[in-house]
C-alpha cells in the first residue's frame, strides 16, 4: 500500500465521518440548549427529583409544547391584551426597552410573511469593482434614512466566510445589484462551504434588479 493510496482512504475515511460528527454536535448542542427549560419546571417537579436521573430530550419537548402554548395564548384576544400589558410594562424600563422592541422588530421583520429580510439573494460588487460577493436583501432603504439619496437604495448584508453571522451592513443603489436565482438555503452552503457546494440549477435567470 502506497502513501499516496493511504492518503486516498484516510481522506474517504474523513468524508464519511466528519459530516456525521458535525451533524452530532450541532444536534448535541441544540437539544443540550433546549434542555435547559427544564429549569422553568419546579425543582420537585424535575425529572432528577422525580426518578433521580436526566432524560436528555425532555427539554426540546417542553421546549415544543411551551412555544404551542404561547402561540395559541397569543393569538387570541386575551393574549392579545396580556402581550400588550406586559409590552407596555417593559416600556417604561430604559434598557430593557431598548433590547426587547429592537429585537422584536428583527424577529417579525424576518418571519412575516410579506418581509423582505433574507428573502432575496443578491450579487453585488464589492469589496471593489470586478470583484463580487452574495449578498442578502434585508430591507429597502426608506427615504428618511437618507434624505439626500436621489434613486432607490436597499438594505444588503454580506456575510462573512465561513462564518454567516458575520458580516457587513451596506446601504447600495437597488440598480448596482444582480438578482440571483438562488434560494436561500443554495447561498448559505456556498459562504459556509468556502465556495465548494455551488447551486447545481445554473443561474441563467439571474437579472439585474
């Protein structure tokens, strides 16, 4: 057996199971994280008091049935009127208010149905002429954001490779990019995977916006 066909098998070797480890932790990590609503239950009421041992799981489904509950409670007139109550309270604390109706305004920018966040995938030039990035759409720029911006602008996040939570906020003309036809799925494994997994669709139907 030569070295170059050692090299071959240990690399297979690496592709068959360095997906499966990432695949674990990042499953390990979620459910671990999930698990910690079992704090919310009483201590008599936890599983380690009730039968003296962890059940690793229990947490996604309390997890589960807590944000079913919520959201049913919350869309109706009732839990209406509890969210509104509580909105209020947390309005009159500086700090607090702050962080909660930012975030609040992110989280239903992104999940309405009619938002534009991360719903488009762009191609823009940057980080100068001839060189180009994907970008995400996250908004249209308004007018009082800039009073002096005489055409369109949208709102474009760049994320970073191979880290998509990083990344840049820029402000450009609607008319400087190209729209991809590309799924939002197809362009985050191309930043994570450096390039490597390209959309398999051509993008032919790409055209500037």
């Amino acid at each position: 057996m030569t070295s170059k066909s050692i090299r071959s098998y240990l690399f297979a070797g690496l592709g068959v199971w360095l997906p499966i480890l990432v695949t674990f932790a990042v499953i390990r990590f979620i459910v671990e994280l999930l698990d910690q609503t079992i704090a919310l239950l009483p201590k008599a009421y936890q599983p380690e008091q009730l039968i003296g041992m962890q059940l690793p799981g229990l947490g996604v489904l309390l997890s589960f049935l807590l944000l079913l509950a919520t959201g049913i409670i919350a869309t109706n007139f009732l839990g209406q009127r509890l969210v509104s109550w509580s909105e209020s309270i947390l309005d009159r604390i500086p700090l607090v208010r702050s962080i909660y109706s930012t975030t609040k305004q992110i989280i239903q920018t992104i999940f309405t149905s009619n938002g534009q966040a991360f719903r488009q995938v762009l191609l823009v030039e940057y980080p100068r002429k001839g060189m180009w990035s994907v970008a995400f759409q996250t908004g249209i720029a308004k007018s009082d954001l800039n009073p002096q911006l005489d055409i369109e602008h949208v709102l474009i996040f760049i994320p970073a490779t191979p880290n998509p939570t990083a990344g840049f906020l820029m402000m450009v003309p609607k008319s400087d990019t190209i729209e991809l036809n590309m799924t939002i799925d197809e362009a985050f494994k191309l930043i994570i995977s450096l390039g490597v997994m390209q959309p398999s669709a051509p993008l032919t139907n790409a055209t500037s916006l």
